[in-house]
C-alpha cells in the first residue's frame, strides 16, 4: 500500500510517501511560509532535494503542490494519484471523545473542530489538511492519527487536576498528553528490542526533543505522561518552561500589565532553556558549544532540562513500583550523549550503569547501559512518520 503522511503545522506541512509492505520512503520533504508567501522542499528517494517556491495562501495549495511533485514525469515516483491508497494525518488533539485513530468522517471532522481551543495552532491546520486531501483526492481514505490516543489508557488519579469536579465535567480539563505516537511506537520497539513480556513490562520512554515528554508505560499502555491539558506541562523544553507554579502567572501579569494569554506565549515561546540560558538558544548544539566555551547560563540550562528528566523518571519509576527500560528518543535523546550522561547520574540508587563508549553512539538502536546495570536503558530513534503509516494501514485494512 501507498500512503502519504501529512503532518501540517499552522504554516507549515510535513509529508512521507511510504510503501507500507517495504516501509520504505518513497519520496518526502516539507512545505513551509503557509499563508506568508511558499516554498516547498521535495526529495524522492536516492535523489536530489528539490525547492519550490510558489504561492501557498493555503494548506490547499500546498497539497496541491506535493501531489504534482509525486507525479511529476520526471522527478516524481508515481505515475497518477490512484496509486495513493490512503492519506495517514498526525493531528494533536483528539480530546476525550476520539480516543484512537479513526478513518476520518463528518464526526470525526466535528470533534476535531470542537477540540480546535485545546490545540489553537495544530487542530485547525490538522482539518485544513484533512479538508484539503479529501477535496484534491476524493473517494480515498484519509485517517487520523492523535497525539493524545495512545494516553488515553491513564487511570483518573494520573489524568485529573485538582480543581473543582465541575471544570473537569463542563470544560474536560483534565491531563491529555501529547507525542503520543511516538511514545507508542518507542515503548513498542523497546519491548521488541530487549524482548520484553509486553504484559509484564515497565517501560518510560523520554522523548526529547524541541518538545520533550516523558511516559511511563506498564504492560504497553500509558500509565502516566508528563504533557497536560497542552503541551506546555512537564519538562522544561527548547522555549517552553514546563512545569511551574500557576501564582507565577497573576504575579507577572500584574506586575508587568500584560494578559494571560500574553503571559501564555511567554511561557510557550520564550521560556525553556532558551530563556535559562540567557535567549542564548533553545537548541542544545548551541548550548553544548556555549557550556563547553565557560558560559554559566548555558551549563545551567543543561543542568536543570536534565534534573527535570530525572525527577520525573524517578517519579515514574515510584508510580509503576519498577522499571525495566528507560529509553531516549527523540533530537536530543538520540544525540546528546551529554544530556543522557547527566540524567543518568541520578540513578545509581536504581543499579544502572551507563557505557561511555555506547553513549558516543547515535541515530541507531542501541543499549546504553552495561550488562551489569540493573535497568536497561537504550536509545530507540523515533518514527511519527512509521507509526501513522502502519495505523493507516491497519484501519483501512480492517475497514
Ligand atoms: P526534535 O524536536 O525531536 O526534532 O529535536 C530537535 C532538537 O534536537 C534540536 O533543537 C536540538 O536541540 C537537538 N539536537 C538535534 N541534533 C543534535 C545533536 N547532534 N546534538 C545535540 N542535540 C541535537
């Protein structure tokens, strides 16, 4: 089978073409300035990148302009669109009503609407996706795969906020989660990769990246994740703080005469540890070079992103009364060797041990720690991309 994974952003749009009985990318690339002015990057397998830029008012055109590329006679890798079999969609927020992915149809479209004010940036590029595939492609299956499926497993006294019954009754604030299929596909390849019982198995995989969240996973459900309502709660993240205490929001508003949703963008876009280490950067390469070069903010970005790591997965390890695996993924979890160093040494009251050598690896599936240590900890590179792919296929399968 064929299927295109989209995964639009508010001004921008991923996709894969993946032949699923191969899991082979047949070609992929990026359309970016969505509403702004247009520029899409195209790459067919084995061959060069190819850029275009052209008008993109809306992510309409902009599948537009990939599906020409696929077909285009001489740089594309399809002969006409019949040969796309399904379209696999990554949208973010499924809220309490799709609690996993669906072959999208009018209620699916609806409730994906109705949860637009949890995700304001994703949901509505998500549906102008959906909108735009089913219009250029009709009569094909378009799926969606939700970032909060895989959490929806999580029992009441992980998902609840303590706030008054009525906010959770009328609003459905409660803790969401997010990167969830990432989460799901990497404590699924864990389980394969050490050969784990799957029913009998406690896993928390870390995904670190310019977002960050961490999971534990017990028997191969979600037990508890660290993202919340949105994606700000948990770590501290490239430009997002994380958790903090809620006062901290009226006391700047107030002092600095600006609203909360204001404070909101801050707290999303100018915090983390770009704002730790000075607005030096939210990228750890930078921060890496910088600590290494005497910077103080930049060693104490890094110290904290990493102290946040571990007090969670130490918390995760109590709420599950055990752990078998920790796995990184993620940007930062399968590269920075540093940041795995550091978050490790908080766990030799756990038994584990981690090999330098092993930790100069990356980009691969590898084990961390040493024979001897007591937890298995590896490093397992994600694949949002994959994981849509197979539940597409899986859905349009069964239908
Ligand atoms: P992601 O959001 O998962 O794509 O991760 C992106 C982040 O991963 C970047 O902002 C960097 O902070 C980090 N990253 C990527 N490559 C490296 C690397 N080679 N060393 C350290 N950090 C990296």
């Amino acid at each position: 089978m064929n299927v295109l994974v989209i995964n639009c952003g508010s001004s921008s749009l991923k996709y894969q073409l993946i032949n699923s009985d191969t899991e082979q990318v047949a070609a992929k690339g990026l359309c970016e300035r969505i509403g702004v002015d247009g520029r899409m990057v195209y790459q067919p397998a084995g061959g060069e990148k190819e850029i275009t830029e052209a008008p993109m008012p809306t992510h309409n055109e902009a599948i537009r302009m990939v599906l020409e590329a696929l077909v285009n006679p001489k740089t594309g890798v399809l002969k006409s669109l019949d040969e796309v079999d399904a379209i696999g969609h990554r949208v973010l927020h499924g809220g309490a009503k799709l609690t996993r992915s669906v072959i999208v149809d009018d209620y699916a479209k609806q409730v994906i609407r109705e949860c637009f004010d949890l995700g304001p940036l994703h949901n509505p590029a998500n549906l102008m996706g959906i909108e735009a595939c089913m219009k250029l492609m009709p009569g094909k299956p378009n799926v969606a795969v939700f970032d909060t499926a895989f959490h929806q497993t999580m029992p009441p006294k992980a998902y609840r906020y303590a706030i008054p019954t009525r906010y959770y009754q009328k609003y459905a604030i409660r803790k969401y989660g997010f990167h969830g299929t990432s989460h799901s596909f990497v404590s699924g390849e864990t389980i394969k990769f050490l050969g784990l019982d799957r029913n009998n198995s406690k896993v928390i995989v870390a995904h670190l990246g310019n977002g960050a969240s961490i999971s534990a996973v017990k028997n191969g459900k979600c037990a508890d994740t660290s993202m919340g309502l949105t994606p700000l709660e948990g770590l501290i993240m490239g430009t997002r703080s994380g958790d903090l205490d809620p006062a901290v929001l009226e006391y700047i508003c107030n002092h600095e005469n600006i609203t909360v949703s204001q404070m909101l963008h801050i707290l999303n876009k100018e915090s983390g540890v770009y704002a730790l280490s000075d607005n030096l950067s939210s990228d750890f390469r930078d921060l890496e070079d910088a600590m290494n070069n005497g910077n103080e903010s930049a060693a104490l970005a890094i110290d904290a992103f990493c102290y946040r790591v571990a007090k969670y997965i130490g918390s995760y390890a109590a709420a599950m009364n055990g752990v078998d695996a920790i796995t990184f993924t993620g940007g930062i979890g399968e590269n920075a060797g540093i940041v795995r160093e550091k978050v490790l040494s908080y766990f030799g009251y756990l038994g584990i041990k981690m090999d330098p050598e092993q930790n100069k690896k990356r980009g691969e599936n590898f084990i961390l720690s040493t024979p001897d240590s007591r937890v298995t900890v590896c490093v397992i590179p994600t694949n949002e991309e994959l994981a849509i792919c197979r539940e597409t296929v899986e859905l349009v399968s069964r239908a």
